[in-house]
C-alpha cells in the first residue's frame, strides 16, 4: 500500500511540474503565432515552438495515465477491486452520451 501511496505522489508532482511546462509550451506557440502574423518573425519559428509543445504534452498525458494507474493499485491494495469477471463485462450496458467538456489535462474540450 505505501509503494502506490508513494508513487502516486510522485506522479502527481511529475504531473504539475509537467503541467507548468505544457502552458509555457502553449505560450510560446501563442506568441510565435502573433510575432508570426504580425510579420515579426518566420514560419519557422512557429513549427520550433510547435515541436517542443507536442512532447511535453505526450509525456503530460503518459505521466496521467500513470498517475491514474498507481489510484487503481492502491484501491486494489486497500482491498477493493470489480466484482464482475472479464466475460461479464460485454454482458453489461451503460449509456454513456457523449458530451464536450473541458480536459485541464490537455487544456482543450473533448469530444
């Protein structure tokens, strides 16, 4: 229980450190956009900003979905855990209505 307590912090400072990185990533696309249509600067500059803002958001998303992992290892060290097994869950239906809403971790509305 205390490796997934640990990990799970761990991750969680990854991912806010991760998360300032991936908005400073955003704000440079944003001013190389404006210094490019303001004819400041080249195109070139845009794709630079672009090409360092991509990984940042790929690793943002890794690191939460391992974040997310080290939540289902303590549940299951706690002792909780799905009462179904792996052939009952086709059987089950939830209507699940798709909605846009807002993703914090990537910072755009999803689908």
């Amino acid at each position: 229980m205390s490796d997934a307590l640990i990990s799970h912090r761990r991750y969680e400072d990854e991912r806010v450190e991760q998360t300032q990185a991936v908005d400073a990533g955003r704000d440079a696309v944003e001013l190389a956009t404006a210094r490019y249509k303001e004819g400041k600067a080249s195109y070139y500059e845009v794709l630079e900003a672009q090409q360092q803002l991509y990984p940042a958001e790929n690793s943002l998303s890794q690191i939460e979905a391992a974040r997310r992992l080290t939540v289902v290892q303590l549940y299951e060290a706690l002792g909780g855990g799905w009462s179904l097994k792996d052939s009952e869950w086709s059987k089950t239906s939830v209507a699940v209505e798709p909605t846009s809403r807002f993703c914090p971790y990537i910072g755009v509305n999803t689908p």
